[in-house]
C-alpha cells in the first residue's frame, strides 16, 4: 500500500510464534529480492 506501508495483524489468540516466524522470513525474501517491485502501486477510484 501507498506509501511504502505494510499492514499486518498478529493476534495472540489466533497466531501461533511459528505463523509470525514465517511471515517474517517471507517478508525478508520478498525485501531482500525487490519482488515488490513487479506490482503496480496505483489504487482504483471508487465514486
């Protein structure tokens, strides 16, 4: 999301230290390799 945010929501009740675990290595592959870069950062206009 516009601009450079990431919005993620980690509840204690409903992850467990290993979903938090990989979503944290995912994230770094995904910074570490600019995949981010392949995706357009444009929002549509909803009237």
């Amino acid at each position: 999301r516009a601009p450079n945010i990431i919005r993620l929501a980690p509840v204690a009740l409903y992850n467990t230290f290993e979903e938090v675990w990989k979503v944290v290595q995912v994230l770094k592959i995904i910074m570490s390799e600019k995949q981010y870069e392949k995706f357009a950062n444009e929002r549509d206009i909803v009237a």
